[in-house]
C-alpha cells in the first residue's frame, strides 16, 4: 500500500474558493506570498519551460486597473453590468496575483500543454493560499481576454495571455458548501 498523506487528502476533499468579493485585508507578506509562489511554481510543467510567469497588484495597481478597466469597458461598449463587477474585481481588492500565460518556443511540448500548465499554477495558487490559512478565489472575466487591455495594463507580448487573476486576503465569511459533480455521470471506465 502506498503511503498516505491523510493531511492533505482530507485539505483536497473539503476546500473551497472563497469568494473575491469577501476577502479583505490583511493580506500575505512578501514573506508569506514567496511560499504561495513557491509552491505553485511546483506545477508539472513539461520540459521545464516555466510557460507563466507572476505579476503582483498591490491595492495601488489594483485601484489603477480598476479605472482603467471601467474606461476601455466603455470603449468597447460592454453592458455596464459587465463593466460594473469588472471594476469591482480590481477596486475592492487588496492584493491579487496576474498569473501569465507566457508560452515558450518548443518543438516538445505543444503550446496548449503549456496553456494547460499556467491553468494548473492558477489552482495550485489558490491552494496553497487556502493551505497556508487565507482565503483565495481564481477570477477573469472579459477584460482579461482583451488584447488591449491587457497588453498595456500588463505590458504582455503577443504570445502572452491573463491565465487569471488569485485574489488572496482574508476571508470575512465561509462560503456555504454548493454542489459537486455527479461522479457517475461523468467518469467513464474503460477496462478493455
């Protein structure tokens, strides 16, 4: 029998996102965010291409982006419901972390693999988030597949794209527990 790691299993089986919108400060240290990092950066990530890469918001950039997303929202004429939680996203945040996309040039590992890759460091940093005793939530929305906006707001080349954005603080309320798929009904065995 393999080893167990109890601990962690029953971390997994229970966790759960917190909202965005309920987290307030205090938020993690640069000390306490290097370990976040660290350990999302410990994502599989084939032929060691580290295909992502990490920009953090502090509340100055985050009220910056929030402006700047309520202007171009209006530019692209996006219903000002949309425009409306977009700038919330950013304006009643502490700290977020922008996960970006940053694929590398690879006759191996096809660009999706490394897609895939900065899509499993943006879970694995709301985990270790939650691990380390904060409330996390992964987020994107519109603005962050406009390739305008986040070119200037992040300075991202071509190639790059907003994998999503990790607010991380402190939770002012737990969430209550919602549904979980059916495992039967998607799980399909194939024995022969």
């Amino acid at each position: 029998m393999p080893a167990k790691n109890q601990a962690a299993l029953d971390f997994l089986l229970t966790r759960r996102s917190r909202p965005a919108k309920t987290l307030t400060g205090p938020v993690p240290n640069a000390d306490e965010l290097h370990v976040i990092l660290t350990a999302a950066a410990r994502t599989p990530d084939h032929g060691k291409l580290e295909p992502w890469r990490f920009i953090i918001l502090e509340k100055a950039a985050l009220t910056r982006l929030a402006q700047d997303v309520a202007v171009r929202g209006a530019a692209l004429d996006v219903a000002p419901d949309k425009i409306e939680k977009a700038v919330a996203q950013f304006a009643t945040a502490d700290l977020a972390v922008a996960v970006i996309s940053s694929p590398k040039p690879s006759d191996k590992v096809p660009t999706i693999e490394q897609i895939y890759s900065a899509g499993a460091v943006c879970n694995a940093m709301v985990n270790a988030a939650l691990a380390a005793g904060w409330g996390a939530n992964w987020l994107s929305g519109w603005m962050s597949h406009d390739r305008t906006f986040i070119a200037q707001a992040f300075a991202l080349t071509p190639e790059e794209t907003v994998a999503g954005f990790i607010h991380i603080g402190t939770e002012t309320s737990a969430p209550p527990e919602r549904p979980r798929p059916d495992l039967v009904a998607i799980t399909t065995w194939m024995r022969t």
